[in-house]
C-alpha cells in the first residue's frame, strides 16, 4: 500500500503511462481518508476546545494531492481506454457550480436578489455529482490488457 501512495508521489507530474485500478483507488482511500481525518480535527478544536484556527491546514494538503491526484486520474483513464481528456467535463463543471453557488450566497447575503434562480444552481449541482458518478464508473474499469 505505502509503494503505490509514494509511486503516486514520485510521478508527480507525470502524465503518460498507465495506472491500475489499485493504484488508483489506494491513492483515493488515502486522500480521502487524510482529508476526514484533518476535518475532524479541525472542527474538534473549533466546537470543542474553542480554539480558533482555520482550515488552512486542509487547504495545504489538498494543494499537496492535487497534481497527484490529477496525474494519477489521467493514468487510470488511460489504463481503462478511455481518453484523459474527459476529465475536463467535471472539471469546468465543478468551477460553473462554485463560482454559481458563491454568487448566489454573496447576493443572497445582501437581500439583493440573484441574476438567476436556484433552480439553476439546482441543475448545475446534480449534473455535477452525476458526472462524478459517471467517472466513478470508468474509474472501476478493468484494464485495456
């Protein structure tokens, strides 16, 4: 298990070649698992101990995993013959739905009412997680072997 997070590390930037389903989805567990834990603690010392800290250190690692993370997707989409370039789908996906969800609160905070409705927000949501889970599909593809 620890081969395949520190082989994830070492190709950092590296984009070609291929990932096997468990390359893939140890990697996954881990960042997952690193992020709940980080969370947790962070708002243990929040609503527990009072003490008022941010979450910077979760920001800090999510920027650590996040070019891993994307070189390691692409592999994995490459072992499954699928082309890399449909990550771009989620991720412009994922940035519309932020940048909506964050116009609506910040006019939302003023009583000034939003250029849209929530029912598109709404819609950008859902189509957001369901191309998440069209991806966790073609993540559990077997290789091309």
């Amino acid at each position: 298990m620890w081969e395949s997070i520190k082989g994830t590390f070492v190709k950092y930037f590296r984009f070609g070649g291929l990932a096997g389903r468990k390359e893939f989805w140890i990697w996954a567990f881990m960042v997952l698992t690193v992020s709940v834990v980080l969370l947790g603690l962070l708002t243990g010392f929040i609503f527990i101990l009072h003490v008022n800290c941010t979450i910077v250190p979760l920001f800090l690692f999510w920027l650590v995993v996040f070019f891993p993370s994307l070189t390691v997707a692409v592999r994995r989409l490459r072992d499954a013959n699928v082309s890399p370039w449909f990550l771009l789908i989620p991720a412009v996906l994922f940035v519309v739905t932020f940048l909506v969800l964050f116009d609506l609160s910040l006019s939302n905070m003023d009583g000034s009412p939003a250029n849209y409705s929530d029912a598109f927000a709404f819609t950008l949501s859902a189509l957001s997680a369901a191309t998440g889970f069209v991806f966790l599909i073609l993540f559990c593809l077997p290789s091309k072997k």
